[in-house]
C-alpha cells in the first residue's frame, strides 16, 4: 500500500490524518487507527510531505479566490447599495453601508463553502449569486477575457 492508498483507506475508515506544528496528528476510528497503525509509520514522511502540499494548495486558492473576489469588490457594492436604495427607498449612506455588510457575508459563506468543498470558485458563485439576488452584470463573461491567465489550482 503506499501513501495514496493509504490516505484514502485512513478517509474511508473515518480517520483523520493532519499536520499540527508539523507533526503528524491521528484521530477518529480508534479501532481503524491500530489496525494501520504501523502501515501510517512506515509512510510518515510521504504523508507529511503530501499533507504540507495539500495545505499549501489550500492557502494558494484562498489566497485566489480573495484576489479574484476583490477585482468586483466595488463594482457588487456599487450594484447591491443601488439595489437597496431602489427597492427599500434608503439614503445613499445607507445603501453603501448595508451593501458593504450583505458583501461581506455574501463573500466569507462563499469562500467557506468552496474551501471545505475543495473548489476554487468562489468567485464566480458569488457573482452569480449576486446577479440573481441584485441584477448585478455578468462581469465574468465581460471582462475575463481581459484577464491574464492564472494558474490553475486543483
């Protein structure tokens, strides 16, 4: 078996393998953990090189997703303070300030949801989200083709 396998027989068997201050932290299905016990020792080192990748990809997405978000930053405020002031009649200082908090939230429950889901694009489902609930354009359609490539994160 090597470290592939054996990472995938650990997430079927319900254990859960993580790096904390470098080391190699082992918890959940006690039963499951002695019976791969020494199979887990023999491919420490593999696991902990794959398991400092996997955070590092991890890190490199959020870091993506936040720069790509942040390019509609003021663009979706602007659209969602619009909105507000339409359909609930407030002054401009209102609408900026409330379209700045629906934003945020909007912004971190899609960055949340993407990251445990393992997806990179939290972006795009939060302009969608936006177009649906506040008529915002499709920016991604219009503009991305502008954009330079950027690495692909899997």
């Amino acid at each position: 078996m090597n470290a592939n396998e054996l990472l995938e027989q650990c997430e079927k068997d319900g254990i859960r393998l993580c790096l904390q201050s470098g080391q190699l932290q082992i918890t959940g299905n006690l039963k499951k953990i002695d019976e791969l016990a020494p199979i887990i020792r023999q491919h420490k080192t593999d696991i902990i090189r794959m398991l400092e990748q996997k955070d590092k990809r991890a890190m490199e997405a959020t870091r993506y997703m936040q720069a790509e978000i942040a390019l509609f930053h003021g663009e979706a405020i602007a659209f969602i303070a619009r909105y507000l002031q339409k359909r609930y009649g407030k002054t401009y200082w209102q609408a900026q300030d409330e379209a700045t908090t629906v934003w945020n939230i909007l912004r971190k429950n899609q960055i949340r949801q993407a990251l445990a889901e393992g997806r990179d694009d939290a972006a795009e489902r939060l302009l969608w989200e936006c177009r649906e609930k506040f008529g915002m354009p499709d920016y991604l359609a219009t503009s991305r083709a502008n954009w330079p490539e950027s690495p692909c994160i899997h």
